[in-house]
C-alpha cells in the first residue's frame, strides 16, 4: 500500500498530466529536427558531420523525452490500478517527498540507486 493522501495523489496526477501534454509538444516540435541526415545533400563535409552530430542530440534528447513520456504512462496507470506511489520493486511506499520532484518514479529512492548505480 501506499501512504499517499487522496488530495496528494490527486496534486500528483494533476502534475502527470501537464507533463505528458508537455513532452507531447515537445515530441511534436521535435520531430522534424532528428529525421536522418540526408546523404545526398549538397553541404560540404565539414558541416554534413555537423549536421549529424546535431541529429544524433536530437534523437538522444527525443529517446529521453519518450522514455520519460512512457514513465509518465506508467504512472497515471499505476494511479488507475491504485497502485501508485509504491515501489515496483520492493512495494514500499515511494513517499511523496521524491514523488513531487519525480511524480513518474516507478522506484524508491533506494532501489533506484541500486539500478542506476548511484545518484
Ligand atoms: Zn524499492
């Protein structure tokens, strides 16, 4: 179980679903940018190779963008199921305190650190 009140996780729920309508503009207005390079253009090398640098960081930031937009998911189905707000892993209660800076937190604080070595 968890120990989150009603109105918290309502206040929670509140914050996953601006998130979500965020990240899915930001995908939007990213998508044109980390579409491949095309080979064939007339640019010199120099600024090709610039240019698909430019695109593997935006295709970086996209796959974070999505994968936080999967977590965020996973939360507001997690809150459907009442199961939000206990770890996936240990199912101790998360605790509000983390879930306010990271309302998408499928983990504890200290299984977290166990997956991601540190932090
Ligand atoms: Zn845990």
């Amino acid at each position: 179980m968890n120990e989150l009140t009603e109105s918290q996780v309502k206040e929670l729920w509140t914050r996953i679903r601006e998130e979500l309508a965020e990240l899915e503009q930001l995908l939007d207005s990213s998508g044109e940018s980390s579409k491949p390079v095309a080979l064939d253009e007339p640019i010199g090398r120099l600024s090709r190779m610039d240019a698909m640098q430019q695109q593997q960081m935006a295709v970086a930031g996209r796959q974070a963008h999505l994968q936080r937009l999967q977590l965020l998911k996973n939360a507001l189905a997690a809150m459907e199921r009442e199961e939000y707000g206990c770890c996936r892993r240990c199912e101790e209660p998360i605790g509000y305190k983390r879930l306010k800076v990271r309302p998408e937190a499928p983990f504890c604080l200290d299984c977290q650190s166990h997956s991601e070595g540190g932090n």
